[in-house]
C-alpha cells in the first residue's frame, strides 16, 4: 500500500476545539461552547509568553535611528528583545543591555556618541531606550524580538504554531476546558498538558555547538 506523501497535517480552531473537548468527554454543542474555548486558548497562548521562548515568534526588525533621539516606541506586539546591534556603514557592533536601575544610575543620559547600550522599557507600548544618544542618522538597530502569538480568532483559522506544539496545544486546551466544564479530569489532563508542552520546549531549541573552556585559578601564596 502506498504512503500518502503528504506533510501537511494541520488542525483548525475548530478541530483543536472538538478534539479538547473531546479529552474531557465532552462535545460541542452550543455556539458559547465554542466562544469560552477559543477565549481559553488565547489564554493559554499569554501563558506560553511567560514560560520561556518560543522559536517560532522570533523576528528581525530594523529601525531606523535620528541623532539626538535616544527614546523609540516598538509595536505593542513586541514582548520582548533578544539580541541589539547598532549597523553603522554595514558594521555591526553589539548593544549591551541594561536594566531600569542601571539605566537610572547613568549620570549624564544626554551624553551623545555611537550608542554601546540600550535599556528596553516593557510596557503595554514598549520602548527602546540608548545610550549614549545616538550622534547620526545614518546608523540603525537592528535586532531580533519575540513577537506576540496571533491570536485564535475563527474557527475556520489555523494556529500561529508549528506542528510539534499541536499535541501540547490540544493537551493544554483540554485541561483549561476542564477546570470549567470537567473538574474530575483536572489532575489528568494537567500531567498529560505538561509532559506535552515539556516535550514541545524542549524540542524547540537552538542547536548549537557546545564548546566548554576550563577557568583556571592561581594561588599566591605569602
């Protein structure tokens, strides 16, 4: 018998829906059924935000820099940046990162030159703010983001994941469906959501070589 030589499997909301409930021996019977699911897996998806990096959000992005303006807004989609560098004729130089209270301790923020550090403000609006003020216009940032997962919207749509998170994503959808509507099932479907999404995070990960450089310590002794 042959294969079927497709690759593309994929669940709509709908079908993720149908299969949640479906783990909490349930169906879909009214049009609310429907609506307090979909509102629980936007949910699910703002707790992913906060429980690490999902690969698949990472952007690039580019902006443009004016001289004696240190302070730019980013899109309310940006949760968060990863790596900064400032370009400068086709240079990259890296941006070192500070924190609020380092960035406050900084006793002269108007001081201008080729910025080495930026402070990144996250707010409902974030900011990105550098340091020193930048002295050109010629330069840039660019920089990689993590970028909010869209949103599930209509049943008819396809999720803003890949493939590997659909069994943690039903998994999880389920258990959130069955502190409503199925609480004898809570317990269950919390371990089978976390060794799901465990799976799926760990999977999701960069690979890299490992390089290990001993640190060798002298002692002088008096």
């Amino acid at each position: 018998m042959a294969t079927s030589g497709s690759r593309d499997f994929d669940l709509d909301v709908a079908e993720i829906i149908e299969e949640a409930y479906e783990r909490c021996g349930l169906e879909v019977r009214t049009g609310y059924d429907a609506r307090t699911a979909r509102r629980s897996l936007n949910l699910m998806f703002a707790d992913w935000a906060n429980r690490g990096l999902n690969l698949w959000t990472v952007q690039q992005g580019t902006q443009a820099l004016t001289a004696g303006t240190a302070t730019y807004t980013f899109d309310t989609a940006y949760t968060d940046l990863l790596e900064v560098v400032l370009r400068r004729s086709s240079v990259d130089y890296q941006l070192d990162r500070m924190s609020r209270g380092e960035y406050l301790y900084l006793p002269n923020k108007s001081q201008t030159g080729r910025p080495s550090q930026y402070y990144y403000n996250r707010q409902t609006t974030p900011e990105v703010t550098l340091w020193p003020t930048p002295d050109s216009s010629a330069d840039s940032i660019v920089y990689y983001y993590v970028q909010r997962i869209e949103d599930a919207d209509a049943l008819v749509n396809t999720t803003d994941a890949p493939f590997r998170f659909l069994p943690c994503m039903v998994a999880g959808l389920a258990y959130y469906l069955a502190m409503k509507k199925a609480p004898e099932r809570v317990q269950l479907l919390k371990v089978v959501y976390e060794e799901e999404f465990q799976r799926a995070a760990d999977e999701d990960e960069d690979r890299v070589a490992l390089k290990l450089q001993p640190s060798i310590q002298y002692l002088r002794v008096n």
